[in-house]
C-alpha cells in the first residue's frame, strides 16, 4: 500500500475518532448556545470534516506528485542495523528525563541526558562527550539562573549555588 | 508623527552597544547554525529565542532577526563545499556552487554568494522599510472580518511550504489546527480536549510545540542514523571574487532580490522557491546559460539574491499584518508574543519606536553579514569539525533548559518530547512540519477572528464578504485553491 494511502486511511479513522467520540466527550459546549456557528463544538467539527476530506483525497491519490522520485523514497527507507534500538532508546532517555527532573534536578537530569545520548549515538569522542556532558548543562544553568533569572529545578539531593 | 520623528525614536531605542552586539551575536549563531547541515536556520532560530527572555524586547527580537540573516547565508557554506545544503532555501546553490567547488573555485563561489546575499538583504530591508507601514495604515481598517479572510487566504498559500506534496503539506496544516484547539474556549471559557488536566487550559506552549517539531525530530532521526551526516568539505581554493564578477552579476543579484522580496511578501511562500525562480530566470536570461549547472558564477548568485531577497521581505506581513510570512517569523512572532507585544497594525501606531529600531537594526545587519560571513568562509573548516554526536545531545539538554524556562514547567519539557516525536513520525511519512507550525499559529486567530464576526453580526455569515477587501481576500483564496488543484492534478495527469 503507498503511503498517500496509508495516510489516507490514518486521517479518515482519525476524524473519525474526533467525530464520534474525542468531541462529544471531551470538548464541552454550554446548553444556551445561540447559534451552532459560536459553538465550542464546531470548529473541532469542521476541522474533522476537513481531515475526512483530505482523508479521502489521500486514499484516491497516487504518490506521483511533482518533485519526487522513486530513488529518494528508496532512500528515506534504507535500514540502519540496530535503528529501532537506538530509536527505543532514545525514547527511554525521554521519558527518564522528564521523570527525573523533578527528583534530580535539571542540571544532573541533563548531564546523564547528554552521556547517553552521545553513547546512543556512537560517539568516536568519548572523553569529550563526558566533559561536555558536565560543561554543557552547567553553563546553560549558570544563564539561565543567575543571567535570566529562571527557577532551575535543583532536585531532592545536591543543589547548585 | 513625522518620518523623521519615527526614525529619531527607532534611533534612541537601538543606539547602544547592547543592541549592536545582540545584533552581531544573532548573525554569528544564524551564520554558524546556518552552516551545520541539519541543524538550519529555523532551528537555530528556535534554539536561540529561549535566550531572549532576559533581553529587553528590541534586543531579543534584534538577535533573533540576525540568526534569521546569517542563519540563511550560512546555509550556502555547506551548499557549496560539501554539496549538502545548511538550509532549504540553499539547495538551488548547489547547482552551480558545487560544480565551482569541484574545479578549486569554492572561494570564488562562496564569496560572490556572501555579495550577494548582502546585496539582496539590503534591497529586501529597504522594501520592507518602504511597504511596511504603508501596508499596516491600510490594514488599520480591517476588522474581524477582514482579518479572518486574510488569514484563511494565507492558510492557503501554505501550499508553498508543503515541500514535496500539496497533500501532505495540507494533512499537516489540518493537524496544526485541530492541536490549536486544545485548551479553555476562547468565547464561553469551557474546556477543549483539556482531558482536565489544568496544565492544557492555557493550550498547549507554542515553544514546545516549535522547538518539538524542529529541533526534537533530528535528535531522533541521529538515533535511527548517527552516520548519516558524514561528508568531506573542499578546500576554498586560490581564485577569490572579483569586482569584475560581481559588476557582471549585478542585474541577476537586483532581478533575483526582487523576485525575493516579491515571494517573500506573499505569506507561506519562503526562500527555497524564491532561490530556484531567480536562479531559472537568471538562466533563461543569461548569456552563457549553457555554463549554468556546469558552475556558472551568475547561478550562484542568482540563486543566493532570490534566497536572501525573501528574508526583510518575509517582515513584511509579520509586522503590518501580524501573519508570519515562513516558518522563520513564525517562530520570530513567539519573540513578540514573549515580550507581551502583538505584531500586526496597532503595533505601528503603540510601538513606532520598536518598528524603527528594528529596521534601523535590519539595514545594519546587512553591513554585519558581510563582515562576520567574510570570516564564516575561511572559518567553516571549523565548524564543520564539530562533531554531531556530540551537537546532538547538546542541542537536546539546550532544548529541555529552554522550553522549561518559558513557564517554569516540567509538563513543557513533555510535551516538547511528544511534539519531536509526533515531528520525527511526520519526517519518515514525508508530512512536513512547517505547515503544521503556521496553521497552529493562525488557528486561533482564525477561529477568534471567525466568531468575532459572527458576535458582531448576530451570526450572519454575510458579514465575511461585507466589502471590498474581504472581496479581495476571497477571490485570493478562490485564486489559490485553484492553483494548488491543478499543480496537484497535472502530475497525475502525466503519469496516467
């Protein structure tokens, strides 16, 4: 299946989604509303029926629009040993960043951020990597700290003058 | 208020050093991030606005203005000497640049693209000096209206940043505005997908969501690839530009600056197809067009007026109208939105000294450019020794440090998180990102202006075509939509 069609397919159910239960549930619109036009409602309706329709459109277009080429799509699709890894990764230095700023602090988040994500990404400078792991987040602290004025979030454990 | 008035006002505003340096230090970061192939001048652009929250607002906005200058210069360095071009809007020099390159011509070529593109800025900031403010008295008089067909007519033209597909480049706009819709109703004040949490009742940040689609996505594609950005730069070589070359480009550089200045005054239309129609002009004009795409200097010059010619001229729309006109402003207008200012009308009439001091600032940063890209040519070797595993993880602590500092809020740093995966999603199914960013932009306004109307018309929808600018805005769009079919059904025509 190309992938006009796929997306084709994607933004119908998604409109879907928004149409049937994302908008009824989650978009509240109060009982006095005068006309349907100053509804909360109805430019989310509109939106999703513009989704459907390039939805649609999609699933009927061929991937020959102007500009692209055979060998380009070939090459966007080109496997890396080990992509999905790093890809999982890199997801996980994320999700761990997010959930440890507030218990370490931005400045140590970040440096063990950076360390690993040089190591994802295969460094050949392992030992720059690791000065620049420490450098990095301290310099952008002192500027935003002590220069813009911003409450870094310093952690439950080492704090940072 | 005199012209004079203004520009003595705009004067006292920039006339010290702070704004001079914040100026020149824009035009080295927009140079050298320019000149990083995958990092681009948007990036650098996002990267750098969390920097300006502790400025004063004309110096914010001023070393924003510069990465902008520099950053879309610095993108020919590597256009031209690793034939991987540092932005989009350079990919038209890499077809005479790199043929230059590979004969030892590469200073050659480099220096008339600086020539160039300082030439171009300047003619692009004196038509942005001339138009602007003619344009913004004559919006004064638009109202809800008025400005809703605007900006359904600029929706339109975001055809011209769809890249590839017209298609995809509308899926993306589409999403763009349904993301606009997240938070407290702008009329009656209920929630919108708040899924009630209290942190989506202010929508979701506009930095995030920028520094998310822009900066987070190529985090994540070196993760998938770290070897993909490995080159070889060339030598600059020992021929240098003459005078003589520059006085024989002359016509292309001023054809090429205008056509530049005319695409980038339009709303969504951008460098990149700016640089290829001057850069196709210049060769249908030339005398030696059979020399263009073998390393014709008058190609490289062309192609650099066109690109260079968009970015005063992109102001235009910003500042008179208040609607981005590339991806680029509409991340300059969350500079303005930062420090409590609104671009469009009123702005000339509550903040004349702020206008003038920018484009005081805007004429001067041609000057800047020549001096700093000068050394940027002789210094790229440098910069391109960076090491992007190393880059990379450094721009991802940047971009945490920078979007948590808007708010003080960790759930900015998530969202940015989810946006750079949602960004890099779009980048393999070949979606781009920067429709998406407009339409998230305009999304509001669109809507607030939309339902303003029908508040003030007791919702009769006649009041969009009450007179002859909403007429105007309408048949453009009308205009628009029928060019986006055709462009869109010809290929398939041909194929079939």
């Amino acid at each position: 299946m190309d992938i006009n069609r796929r997306l084709g397919l994607v933004s119908l159910a998604l409109a879907a989604v928004l149409c049937l239960a994302a908008i009824p549930a989650f978009v509240s619109s109060p009982s006095n509303v005068r006309n349907i036009v100053l509804s909360p409602t109805f430019w989310p309706y509109v939106l999703s029926g513009l989704l459907a329709l390039t939805g649609v459109i999609l699933v009927f277009t061929r991937y020959t629009e102007a500009g692209e080429t055979a060998d380009g799509a070939a090459d966007s699709a080109e496997p890396v040993p080990g992509a999905g890894l790093r890809l999982a990764g890199i997801a996980a230095v994320m999700i761990l960043t997010v959930l440890l700023l507030p218990r370490l602090g931005m400045v140590w988040t970040s440096m063990l951020a950076f360390a690993a994500s040089a190591f994802l990404y295969r460094t050949r400078h392992p030992v720059t990597a690791l000065v620049c792991a420490v450098l990095v987040p301290l310099g952008l602290y002192a500027f935003f700290a002590h220069v813009a004025g911003v409450a870094i979030p310093q952690g439950q454990f080492v704090r940072l003058p | 208020m005199s012209f004079i008035d203004s520009v003595l006002l705009g004067l006292s505003l920039v006339g010290n050093v702070e704004a001079f340096a914040s100026l020149f230090i824009g035009i080295v970061i927009g140079v050298i991030g320019g000149a990083i192939p995958g990092l681009s001048a948007t990036m650098a652009v996002a990267l750098t606005l969390p920097f300006t929250f502790a400025m004063s607002p004309i110096n914010g906005i001023l070393l924003l203005l510069g990465v902008y200058k520099g950053g879309i210069f610095g993108g020919c360095i590597p256009a031209i000497l690793i034939k991987t071009p540092g932005t989009p809007a350079s990919s038209a020099t890499i077809l005479d640049g790199y043929p230059m390159a590979e004969r030892g011509e590469s200073g050659r070529a480099l220096g008339m693209a600086l020539w160039a593109s300082c030439t171009a800025d300047l003619v692009s900031n004196l038509s942005l000096i001339l138009f602007a403010g003619w344009l913004a008295s004559f919006a004064l008089k638009f109202g809800p209206p008025e400005f809703f067909t605007l900006i359904l007519f600029s929706l339109t033209i975001i055809a011209g940043v769809s890249g590839n597909s017209l298609l995809r480049g509308a899926l993306s706009a589409i999403l763009g505005l349904l993301l606009a819709t997240v938070g407290l109703d702008l009329v009656y004040g209920t929630n919108r997908f708040t899924f009630g949490d209290p942190n989506l009742m202010g929508g979701l940040n506009f930095i995030a969501v920028l520094i998310g689609l822009f900066a987070v996505p190529e985090i994540i594609a070196m993760a998938a690839h770290p070897t993909a950005h490995l080159g070889k730069a060339r030598s600059l070589g020992k021929t240098w530009v003459s005078f003589d070359d520059y006085r024989r480009s002359l016509k292309t550089i001023l054809r090429g600056s205008m056509i530049g200045v005319f695409l980038g005054s339009i709303p969504g239309i951008g460098a990149a197809p700016a640089a290829f129609l001057s850069y196709s002009e210049a060769r249908r004009t030339s005398k030696n067009r059979a020399n263009f795409g073998k390393g014709e200097i008058e190609g490289v010059a062309a192609s650099e007026a066109g690109n260079n010619g968009v970015a005063g001229a992109t102001l235009i729309p910003l500042l008179a109208l208040g609607v981005p006109g590339d991806v680029i402003t509409a991340i300059i207008i969350g500079a303005f939105m930062i420090h409590g200012l609104q671009p469009g009308p009123m702005m000339f009439v509550l903040n004349v000294d702020l206008i003038y001091g920018l484009l005081i600032g805007l004429v001067v940063s041609s000057v800047f450019l020549l001096i700093v890209g000068t050394v940027a040519i002789r210094g790229f070797k440098y910069v391109a020794d960076i090491p992007r595993r190393i880059l990379m993880p450094a721009v991802l602590v940047l971009c945490v440090f920078g979007v948590f500092a808007v708010n003080n809020n960790i759930f900015d740093v998530a969202v940015m998180f989810a946006m750079g995966w949602l960004g890099y999603l779009m980048m393999r199914a070949e979606i781009p990102a920067a429709p998406f960013l407009i339409a998230f932009i305009l999304g509001p306004l669109l809507e607030d202006n939309f339902r303003q109307s029908m508040l003030m018309s007791g919702s009769d929808l006649s009041i969009l075509a009450r007179g002859p600018i909403t007429w105007f805005f309408w048949a453009a769009t009308v205009l628009a939509i029928v060019a986006i079919v055709r462009s869109t059904m010809r290929p398939d025509t041909q194929a079939g």
